[in-house]
C-alpha cells in the first residue's frame, strides 16, 4: 500500500524549489549585472552639511541611472567626484576651478565626458609646456551662494589661477532662498551693503525620531533587500513603469516616491522658471539682486587669492532648442506671449556690465551649433532630462580653453 506523502512535506518541497529559483535568478541578475539600481535625483549620494546644507557623500560609490544615461559616480574622500588632489599645486601647475551644481557634477555623463575633464584635456593638448589641473567642485542642486561658500571654504585652498563659476538660470531663484526641495541651505542677504550670511549652521532634516528612525532603517532587512537584490529592482523597475501600479506600491512601501511626487512645501519647478516672465515677481526681483551681488563677492575672493575670475552662463536647454521651449514652460501655467525666452541673458549680460566681470554668454554659439546640426543631428542636451549631453560638455569645454587661452595671452 502506497502512503501519500505528508502535506508538509509537499509545501516544505515546493518552497525550497521556489527558494532555489529566485536564488537561482538573483545569482544569473547580478552576473549579468541587470537591472541596474535607479536613483532618484542622487539620493544615495548626498548627505547633510551644516554649511552649505548638503554635499556628496565622502567615498560613495555606485550607479546613477535613468531612461536616457547609465553613469559610474565615484566620489573622492572630500566628497567631489573625481581623484583626490592635493591642496598644494606643484610647481609648473596651471590650476582651474570649476564650481557648480549638477552640470559641473556631470552625474549626467562619464567624468571623463564633463566639461571639467574635457577642459584639462583641451589646454594640456594646446599648452604640452606646463601641467594643467582641473578641479570640479559640483554638488547637484547647488546655487551661487553655495558655490561662493564652497570657493571660501575649499576652493581657494587649491591655490587656482583661474576661478570658473557656471551659472544656471535656477540659481536666481534660491540665491534668495533658504530653502530647496532637498530641505534648507544657506542664504545670504545684504545688510548695510554688506553680504551677510543667515541660516546657519543649516538645520539637519532629520532630527529626533527621524534620525532614529533612518539609522535603524539603515540596518534593516528591508533596506539590505531594496541595496542589493536585483530581483527587487526588476520588479521596482516593472512598478516603475505602470502609471497605475506605482502609486499603490509607493504607498505600500515597495517603491521610493519621485521627487515630483513629493511635497514638503517647498519650491516649485514654476518658482524657478520666473526668469523668463516679462514681468519679474518680487521675489525673482530679489533673487536677481542677490546673484548680483554674490557673483561680484566670488570675483573678489577670487581675486584676493591671486585668481582670475570667470561667471559662465549654462543656456537652458529651451532656449537653445526652441520646440523643447513651449512643454518645459508649460509649467508656469503662464500664456506664451508673457514670457521672454532671452531675459537670463539679458539679465546676466547687465550684471556682468555692471560689476565689471569677465563673462561668457555662450547661449548664441549653443543655439548656432544646434541649428547646425539640425533636428535629426548630434544633439547638446539629452531629450528627456534638462541637462548636458557628452556634446553639450564638449562645447563648453571648447568655449572656456579659448578664454582661459586669452587671459594667459594677457597675463
């Protein structure tokens, strides 16, 4: 007479076989190295700075990846993407520093791709006669202030002979601002004609019971699965994708929100696009104040430390291809005619008259060349995200080898 097997034994038998599947599966994933770990505005690589509100995360190493780049960061132990260069310049050195926010970062494009890599390559290639070093100190999300506290804090340590600062259309609106959607950040008001530093230290976000909170997240299984397991990427990666299953598992705790999904009451994407109004709102009014007097404060620190100063004006990805112009500033909710695709130049062009500052305006040299190449060539900007492509790196780096030339013609 046959027994029939216990039921324990069966479920016992079956589950060991899923087991030994998904184990199966999860070894073949990270063989072949799929999916890779999608990152939401670098969140696994910045961390609270008391000074300048955040900052990359010192020695972080990992994968950024979205629908149009998958790029290797690896940050050096000052928390700069890049290898570790030594404060102290070595004799026959020409050293540039570059600061910035996600452009100069590049966490768009392979480090030897950005701006600051294709720069050293430039010059090193026109001048074979002395050494060239660039330095990238990009943090993504930064504005001028935060730049201009980075250049005082570290940047002069370099010893630079030239000081680059790139400057974006979104930092009008936070160089008056103490907040961003990452949380606070320093501000700078002016008292008595005075720059004056306010809000700080900047308050750490996560205090309390979010600390304790995030600390002991930070050893659970739950964060050890969502780190390393490529079978929960594949199925982040599938919720992802469906508009009608992301919201649920958000919800639930199997995904992380999108940063536009979350609001912490702070500013809005139409906060930053008021540049372009016509008619500037009182607050954008004082965030071009601000810019003006903190671009004027980075050249004259610049200059103290022997430096020449250059503020590069990065072109808005609408300007320069103008069918991307009218679905991006959709979002200010704004009729078309109130809008002024060319007032950040014209804006930066007075400052730069104003304070007498050695500028680059290359916003007509991007919009020649992408007229050039035309719709169906190389573009400069990717198409999805707002930022520079390798190509759109290339030519900046192009246009400032050209002025650093100059001014070493002058000098």
């Amino acid at each position: 007479m046959n027994r029939r097997p216990p039921v324990l034994a069966l479920v016992g038998a079956a589950l060991f076989s899923v087991l030994f599947s998904l184990v199966l599966l999860e070894v073949a994933l990270h063989v072949v190295g799929y999916p890779r770990t999608k990152t939401s505005h670098q969140r696994f690589y910045v961390e609270h700075d008391p000074q300048r509100g955040w900052r990359n995360v010192p020695n972080a190493d990992g994968w950024f990846s979205t629908d149009e780049y998958d790029v290797h960061l690896q940050y050096n132990s000052r928390g700069i993407r890049g290898p570790e260069i030594p404060y102290e310049k070595p004799p026959g050195t020409y050293r540039v520093v570059i600061l910035g926010d996600s452009f100069i970062e590049g966490y768009s494009v392979d480090r030897e791709d950005r701006v600051a890599e294709q720069l050293e390559k430039l010059l090193s290639e026109q001048d074979p006669s002395r050494t060239y070093q660039v330095v990238a100190l990009g943090t993504a999300g930064y504005s001028t202030d935060q730049e201009l506290i980075w250049l005082e804090s570290e940047g002069i340590k370099y010893q630079p002979d030239v000081v680059v600062t790139m400057f974006y259309m979104n930092d009008v609106w936070f160089n008056g601002q103490s907040k961003y959607w990452r949380g606070e950040k320093p501000a700078f008001v002016i008292d008595n004609g005075e720059l004056k530093l306010t809000n700080v230290p900047v308050p750490d976000p996560r205090t309390g019971k979010d600390m304790k909170k995030a600390k002991e997240s930070g050893r659970g299984l739950r964060h050890w699965i969502r780190a390393n397991s490529k079978i929960y990427a594949l199925i982040s990666l599938s919720l992802e994708n469906s508009p009608g299953l992301r919201g649920v598992a958000t919800s639930l705790g199997l995904i992380s929100p999108r940063e536009e999904d979350e609001d912490d009451g702070g500013p809005r994407v139409a906060d930053e696009l008021s540049v372009f109004q016509k008619t500037l709102p009182p607050d954008t009014q004082r965030g071009w104040m601000m810019t003006e007097a903190i671009l004027d404060e980075m050249d004259a620190v610049a200059q103290q430390a022997g430096a020449d100063f250059i503020a590069f004006h990065i072109p808005f990805k609408g300007v320069v291809y103008p069918a991307d112009w009218g679905p991006i500033l959709a979002k200010l909710g704004i009729p078309q005619d109130q809008l002024d695709p060319n007032a950040v130049t014209s804006q930066f062009d007075r400052i730069c008259a104003n304070r007498d500052l050695d500028c680059i305006e290359p916003t007509a040299e991007y919009v020649h060349v992408a007229r050039e190449r035309g719709p169906g060539g190389e573009r400069l900007y990717y198409v999805q995200d707002n930022h520079w492509n390798p190509g759109g790196h290339a030519l900046a780096a192009q246009i400032l080898a050209r002025r650093i030339r100059e001014l070493q013609k002058q000098g």
